[in-house]
C-alpha cells in the first residue's frame, strides 16, 4: 500500500499528522478576476504559511484544487521541496462556475473524464492543467480522485462526474474525497454513490460541519462513509464552535474511525502569511485546546489526524 504524494509514493506510515482538504496553490486568471478572496498564486507565501503548519507538527496536506480550476501541480511539488511537507494532489473538476467558455469540462462524457483522471494519477497531471490543446505530462501524480455537487439536487452533469470517479475508482483504487456545496447534498452523494458501486470506506464527504446537525452526521456515518469537517478556522472567536462540539459528539457515538479534519483554508484572510487570522497551523495549535476542553483528547486526536487519513489515503499501486 502507497499514498500518492507529488514528489512520489510514500508509505503511510510516513504521512504524520495530515490536513485533509486545504487550498494552498489557486492559480487562474478566473480567480483573479472573479474570486479574488481566494486567488493563491504565491509559492512563496504557501511555503511560508506551509512553514508554519510544519513546525506546529504537519506531516502532510491534500491540496484539493481538481483540473483547469487554479491547480498548479508544479508549484505544489515545489512548496513540498521547500519545507518538506508532504503534499497530494487531487484529480477531477470542480463546480461549473470554474469552467466558463470551456465546454469539454461540462459536455465530456464520463468514459472520457475517466480517461483524463486516470491519467493524472498513473501517468502524471498535464503541466498545461488541460487548459489548452496541448498536453504534457509532469512526473507529479495525483493521489486523490475529487467530485462535486452544487446542493442537494444532482443534476446531469453532476451525476456525469460521479460516474467517472467511479469508474476511476475502480481502475486504480484511489480514494474519492467530495466537494458538499454550503455542507448540503451528503445524503444524495451517498446514494448516488452507493448505486455506482463504490465501496463508502473510500470515500469522504468535505464540508459536511457546515451542517452541525447530529442526526444528519450519524445518518451518514452509518452508511460507512468518512466525514470531513473543516470549519474550525472560521469558529476561531466562537466561545462554543459547532465543529468541536459535533466531533465530539460523533466520537462519543463510536464514529471515531470514520472523521477527519482541514481548514478549507481557501481565503486569503485565514493566512497569516498575507496578514489574516488564524492562520492555516491554527488547526494543530489552537483548536487542540478547543477538543481537549470539548471532551476529545489526545489519542483521539491523533486518530483524527494521523491514522484515520494514513488509512483512508492508501492504495495499491498499479
């Protein structure tokens, strides 16, 4: 079993404590221009906000920018040389709004999305990121197949991109992580998924914390999905965070083997390194004391952290 990382595989044992979904290279003129809150072009300040998460006891970050949406495979492979945090990248496509004047991306059929996702993970992602006509492949891999929903309804195109996570799923046995717009449409991700065929142990569902509501979260949990909760950063001044306190209620209900974290740190104003708070390390330092004092403690944590993602990121390799 390897965890395909940028710079190469690695056994899972090695992974350390590991930051599930973050954002740390978003690199678009479409950004730019439309959602500046969130352009991350910088390899120097990644390295240094990635810097800070190493020193308080990051191992490894899944960058969760999926094709010609702002991912820059050869800056991500470049921050990880920096500071020797170990990086993944992920393949797929993100929501339409990322794909204006691009038709393949919401017209391609799922056998040919398949095709184009297999390839960043066994052959290398496109240095070009398939934003032109021409294609190169980089020596940096993919470790991570991405797929999304706009809310609670799947539409056509949606669904189209279920199918070829699926289906490169089942060629290469990379995890599937999920993008849950505003925390909504978990149920019918699942569904969805369990009618593909997917085994749920490989999947998990981001964003889902942005709906605290325990019922839901167990609902789910029982299928024999992963959740991954990341809205701890935005909770930061919160005297009572709904993260911390639905973990530890989750936990307390045996779902411990089944729950991950990340900050989702997309916006510019959570990174110290370009003057906002608290800033991508927050995760390891602050909101430690938060779970402590909500009742999860140390060894929990680092099942959290370090082993249930060293598990869930594995697979063999072709």
């Amino acid at each position: 079993m390897i965890v395909r990382t940028v710079l190469g595989d690695i056994d899972p044992a090695h992974l350390g404590a590991a930051y599930m979904h973050e954002h740390l290279i978003i690199d678009s003129p479409l950004v730019a221009d439309r959602m500046p809150h969130i352009h991350l072009p910088s390899v120097d300040d990644a390295t240094t906000e990635v810097d800070a998460c190493k020193r308080a006891g990051v191992g490894a970050m899944v960058d969760t920018m999926p094709a010609a949406s702002g991912r820059n495979v050869g800056a991500l492979a470049e921050i990880s040389r920096r500071t020797g945090v170990h990086i993944l990248a992920v393949t797929g496509l993100h929501t339409a709004k990322y794909y204006p004047g691009r038709p393949w991306a919401q017209e391609a059929s799922p056998e040919t999305l398949a095709d184009l996702f297999t390839a960043d993970i066994e052959l290398g992602i496109d240095r070009y990121d398939y934003t032109g006509p021409v294609v190169e492949r980089t020596s940096h891999r993919a470790g991570v197949i991405k797929v999304v929903s706009g809310g609670p309804s799947i539409d056509d195109r949606n669904r189209s991109l279920f199918e070829a996570a699926a289906e490169v799923h089942r060629r290469t046995g990379a995890p599937v992580l999920t993008h849950c717009e505003e925390g909504r449409g978990a149920v019918e991700q699942v569904e969805l998924m369990r009618d593909l065929g997917m085994p749920l142990e490989r999947v998990v569902l981001s964003h889902t914390d942005k709906v605290p509501e325990a019922g839901l979260h167990k609902e789910l949990l029982s299928s024999g999905v992963n959740l991954e909760y990341d809205q701890a950063l935005r909770q930061a001044d919160d005297p009572a965070p709904p993260t911390a306190r639905l973990l530890a209620e989750m936990i307390g209900a045996g779902f411990l083997g089944r729950l991950m974290l990340g900050t989702d740190g997309a916006r510019r104003t959570l990174w110290t390194s370009l003057g906002g708070r608290p800033g991508l390390a927050w995760l390891l330092t602050g909101f430690a004391g938060v779970l402590d004092k909500a009742g999860v403690d140390e060894a929990s944590r680092h099942q959290l952290l370090v082993e249930n993602p060293a598990r869930f990121l594995a697979f063999e390799a072709a």
